[in-house]
C-alpha cells in the first residue's frame, strides 16, 4: 500500500511565520567584503553592493538579516563602523582584517534594497552594556540623545526601528572571543536587554542558547540562561549545522539529519517549558534558530588561506544535490515545529556557506540549496502549519536514529483556501504517495526541484545544471484523495484548492 498523509486544515500547529525564512550576513570571508559589497565591479551600485547580488536575494524572500555576526560579533566595536572616519582593525575571530568601509548605515541602506529587516547583535563578550544601549540609541531613536543626534549628522534622518536584536553570539562555545559560563553569560544578557528595552521598549531581544546539541553544556546551559534572562527575553537562540557524519559519507545517514534537528528543538522546548513551570509564568519565549544549514569542513574550505586580510573566501562549500535535498529537510523541520520556531536564520547568505557563490569581477551562480529555500519560502510565509497523520516508512540511520522516507509538512493559506505541501523523498529510490485531504481539491500547481544524481553541483562554468521547473498538471479533476509521483531525491512544493 502507497503511504499516506491525512490532512484536515482545521489542525493548526501554529503561524509560519515570515521570519523563519531570514538569512545571516557576517563580516566573515567573502561575505560582506568580495561579495555583497564590491565597490569595483561593474555591477555594483553607487554605494558599491553588487545589483546582480541583490537581484538574487529578492528570489530568496528573505525578510531579516542577522548581522554582523557570528563569532566576529564578540571583537565588534560598532563605534568604529560610523562616520567618516573609519579604522581598519584585527578581526579575531576570523584572523582577518577589517576595514569598517561596510559599517551600520551600509548595511541597512544593503538591507533596504534587498527589503529586508535587519536582526542587529550587540557584543556581549569585549564590550559593554552602556555601549549595547548606545548602538539602540543610534538606529533606533528619532533625535534624543547625543547617538540619535549622530545617526542624523551622519545622513540618516529617519531611526531604522530595527525590532530583533541579539545578545551575543554563541557565548557557550570555547572559540568564542570571551567565552562565557551560563551564570555570567544569564547576567551580562539579563542587564543589557534590561537597558536596551528602557531606551526602545519595541525591540525583542534574543538570548544565547546552546550553539549545538553536541556541546558538553547542552542543555543545561539553556535551562540556566532561561532561569536567569527569562523575565526580559523574548526568543531564545539555537544554532546547527549538519555535514556527513560517517567516513563513507552514507547519503541515507546524512538524510536522516533532519531527525538530530528534530530532537533538539524538541528538547529545548522541553527544558523552556520546565523552566516556564520553575516560574510559575505564563509567558511565551519563543526560538529563534538564527544559524543552520549544512556545513561541510572535510573540502578544507574551513582554512584561513592568509591571516590578517581583507575578503579572502573562508568557508566557501559547493553544494551538491545531497545537500540540497537535506537542507529541504531542514525547513520541513522548522515548519513542523511552527509552534515554537518563530524566527530562523540560514547562514550565510553569500559565499560563506551560502546559496549564493560569487566570482570577483564576474558573475554568480545560485547554488543547489538556493531553489529549496527559494521555493519553500515563497510557498509556506505566513501560511498555518497543519499537523498531518501519516504511514511513511521509516528506515535506520547509523547517527540520527530512524529517518522517514518522504519528509513533508502541510500547511493552509486561509485567505485564499489553498492548501500547501511539502514533500521530500530521501528513499533513494522513486515513491508514490497518497495525501488525503478534509475535502475535495484541485492541484493548481506542482514545483519540482529533482535531480537522479545527488552529486550534481551549478557551477560557475554550468550555472543551471540543475533548476527547478513546474510540472504539467494532467489531472484538473477535484478529490479528496490525491496521488503524488516522487522521483529520486525529489522535493517537491503542491499547491491544491
Ligand atoms: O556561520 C559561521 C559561524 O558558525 C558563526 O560565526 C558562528 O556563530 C558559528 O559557529
């Protein structure tokens, strides 16, 4: 028997918020310097951002920017990043150097073209907590104050009103700039967020949870920041990345990642939910997954290829169809936990593993893991996230437990009545699926997104090797039943009515 998935529009998990579909920019590599922003190049605008970059952004409906970082976040003095006068400084984190040219005012102006929010973080490692309220005064308040005052004289009359800002990055992780216990790191936050909600109490504010489920401090660190920031945050931040974790790189293992992803949002729901009855609280912190993606280091792109220069590439991966695939498996994740997730991130936009590589001088190509992201987001923005039955086959993987093999989410659109579906087949081999709605439907289209070869890369050479394209719809009949063909590794976007 086909496996099915039953569907009834009335079994609302939660919102899919727009903003889990946000991105990361981080002055790291050739993500800012050599890649948004590249002042020589013959596209580049009189501010000096790439237009074809920014064009390629649009198609990945982004409504939120995390900048500017990241680890770089824990050595950043935005002082320096106004102005006229900017000083070129040793970025530790990165062993790279930084020439502020790319500063507040750049990026919102870059982040107005591309029409998106940006999520600022403030330094919660070197620097202070008068100096995370400053930075709220200069973008955020219309004119008191000397900061404000500042912002105008520097040419920005209007305050940008950014609404998400990050306390820190990662503060739980060895490698960070000033690393942090959670009891030091629940203070610092604890104090900052307090003064920056007294100069703007619009803002929400994201605390640092744990920076992977593989940390010796998962979960408690969470459970302890929780207790001490709980009162004044409003998201807690959880990051990920996934790569092949067996020597062979079994591709049925790195399918089955999406289930590691799975079980650690469900765990730290579970330790805020315990942490929420501690308090005896009603109040509802929600997660911000505000770095994921797949991430792979075993090319060597995780090299510094020269210290202390300006935009060399530094984790630059070539995705490859696999990747794609799991990074489709990713979002279906997020959107099954649409209860809780209500902001995330894929990082990085540009060159750092990001969808989007580009050549110094020349052109761009959108990577394998553009078109999921692409296609996902447009679809399911703003839709409500259904909970589905279904009697998908699960098989074993060696480091994620059992996998399914069609991972999907549903949801429904209810200012137009449609009904949208996810589906993605990592059986290796081709599937037939039943869906099963609550009453009779058309299918009004079918994106796909399908490649036999999971190694199948776009390159510079070969941009379009593999695109998504939109499959002919035979049958225009309405039912409730419907049947659904899935090639090998095929995702899939449906839309019925
Ligand atoms: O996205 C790359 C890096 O990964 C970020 O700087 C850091 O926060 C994480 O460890």
């Amino acid at each position: 028997m086909k496996p099915r998935i039953i569907i009834d529009k009335n079994a609302v998990l939660g919102k899919v918020e727009p903003e889990v579909f946000g991105s990361f920019v981080e002055h790291l590599g050739r993500c800012v310097y050599n890649g948004i922003y590249e002042p020589d190049h013959p596209l580049a605008d009189e501010r000096g951002f790439r237009k074809d970059v920014i064009a390629a952004i649009a198609d990945l409906h982004v409504p939120v920017l995390r900048y500017p970082g990241g680890n770089f976040v824990s050595g950043y003095d935005w002082k320096d990043t106004i102005g006229p006068n900017r000083r070129t400084v040793l970025d530790l984190a990165w062993k790279a150097l930084e020439s502020n040219e790319v500063g507040i005012d750049e990026f919102a102006y870059f982040a107005e073209q591309v029409g998106s929010e940006v999520m600022m973080a403030v330094n919660l490692a070197t620097d202070t907590i008068k100096s995370a309220h400053e930075i709220v005064e200069y973008c955020n308040l219309e004119d008191k104050g000397y900061w404000a005052n500042l912002r105008k004289e520097h040419g920005r009359e209007k305050p940008y009103k950014f609404r998400y800002w990050c306390l820190g990055n990662e503060m739980d992780g060895p490698w960070q700039i000033g690393t942090k216990t959670a009891e030091e790191y629940g203070i610092i936050a604890t104090e900052a967020a307090k003064v920056m909600k007294w100069v703007d109490p619009s803002i929400k504010v994201i605390a640092c949870g744990s920076s992977a489920s593989a940390n010796p401090t998962f979960p408690m660190w969470d459970r302890e920041v929780l207790e001490k920031c709980f009162d004044v945050v409003d998201y807690l931040s959880l990051h990920h990345y996934f790569t092949y974790l067996t020597p062979e790189h079994d591709l049925g293992d790195f399918y089955g990642s999406a289930m590691t992803f799975d079980h650690y949002i469900s765990t730290l729901q579970s330790t805020l939910e315990y942490v929420k009855a501690v308090k005896r609280s009603k109040k509802q912190i929600y997660f911000a997954v505000d770095e994921w993606n797949v991430w792979h280091a075993f090319d060597g792109s995780n090299k510094v290829v020269k210290d202390w220069e300006l935009g060399l590439p530094l984790l630059e991966n070539h995705y490859d169809f696999a990747d794609a695939v799991v990074v489709a498996t990713l979002l279906s994740t997020l959107i099954n936990h649409a209860d809780i997730v209500k902001m995330a991130c894929f990082a990085q936009l540009v060159n750092v593993i990001a969808p989007i590589l580009t050549e110094k001088g020349g052109c761009l190509v959108k990577q394998t893991i553009y078109y999921p992201i692409s296609m996902i987001s447009k679809a399911f923005a703003g839709t409500d996230a259904l909970r589905t039955f279904s009697s998908i086959k699960k098989y074993e993987t060696k480091s994620h437990g059992a996998a399914p093999e069609i991972y999907n989410s549903v949801s429904y659109n209810k200012e137009t009545g449609e009904y949208i579906v996810l589906l993605v087949n990592t059986s290796q081999e081709n599937k037939d699926i039943e869906l099963i709605f609550d009453q009779d439907v058309e299918l009004i289209s079918s994106d796909v997104y399908q490649c036999d070869d999971p190694h199948q890369k776009n390159t510079l050479e070969n941009p379009f090797a593999i695109i998504p394209s939109k499959e002919t719809i035979e049958d225009k009949s309405k039912n409730r039943t419907h049947s659904v063909e899935l090639g090998l590794n095929a995702i899939k976007v449906l839309i019925f009515k």
